[in-house]
C-alpha cells in the first residue's frame, strides 16, 4: 500500500482512481494468492504420491528379493527310473512319519490306561485292607 500511496503521490492520481487501483491490485493479489494455493495443493499431492510410491517400492521390493530364491534346489528327473525313485524315497519317508505317530498314539494310550490300572490297584489293596480289618474285628467279638 506504501507503494501505491507513493505512486498516488507521484503521478498525482485521485483518491478516486486510488481506490480503483487498490481495488485491482487486491484482485490480482487474490487471484495470484489462489493459483498459489493451487499449486502448493498439487505440490504436496505430488510429494505424497512419491513418498508412498518409494514405501511401496521398498516393501515389494524386499518380497520380490526373498522370494526369487528357491528354499531348495528340486532334483529334476533325467531318466526314465529317476523319477520313479524319488517318488519310492518319498512314499517311504512318508511311512517313516506314520509310523513315528502311529507309535506316539499307542505309547500315550498305553502310557494312560498304565495309570489307570495303577489308580485301580491301590483302590483295591485300600479295600483289601479295609476288608482284613473288618475281619480282625469279627473274629475279636
């Protein structure tokens, strides 16, 4: 405004055309301050674009990484009785592993029903016990 009162002075323009170019110079003031808006909402669209595209680059760069290697290297067959061979170690390895469960079932089974008969024979030496008292008792009347 100091500028504007200065070039007032200056070029000896009235208060009348003062206001006037006052009121242009808000105008152009509120449109420049709307396109700057503008564009710092782009700006920081654009910054937050790029942000969250790195941090997805980052994170399915890193799965990209670890899975591109194979656990293990798959032994493919190269003649006719290799793959029948490999299917032979497999079944094989498979009845290995019932068999191991299969033997953890029947020792728990056995290892339970060992308990219960041991729970069943002190019940019974209790009342084999309690009968012999019973008859002590008798035979002292």
């Amino acid at each position: 405004m100091t500028q504007i009162a200065y070039l007032d002075c200056a070029s000896g323009v009235r208060g009348d055309m003062l206001s006037a170019v006052l009121d242009a110079c808000a105008a152009q003031g509120a449109l420049c301050a709307e396109i700057q808006a503008v564009w710092m909402f782009v700006a920081g669209i654009g910054l937050l674009t790029y942000l969250l595209l790195k941090r997805s680059y980052r994170y399915f760069g890193r799965q990209r990484q670890s899975n591109s290697q194979p656990l293990e290297h798959i032994h493919r067959p190269t003649g006719p009785w290799d793959g029948a061979q490999r299917d032979s170690l497999a079944q094989i390895e498979r009845q290995k592993v019932d068999m191991y469960e299969m033997s953890r079932d029947l020792s728990g089974q056995l290892n339970s029903k060992i308990l219960v008969l041991e729970q069943l024979i002190s019940q019974s030496q209790q009342q084999i016990q309690r009968l012999e008292e019973l008859i002590k008792q008798r035979e002292s009347k």
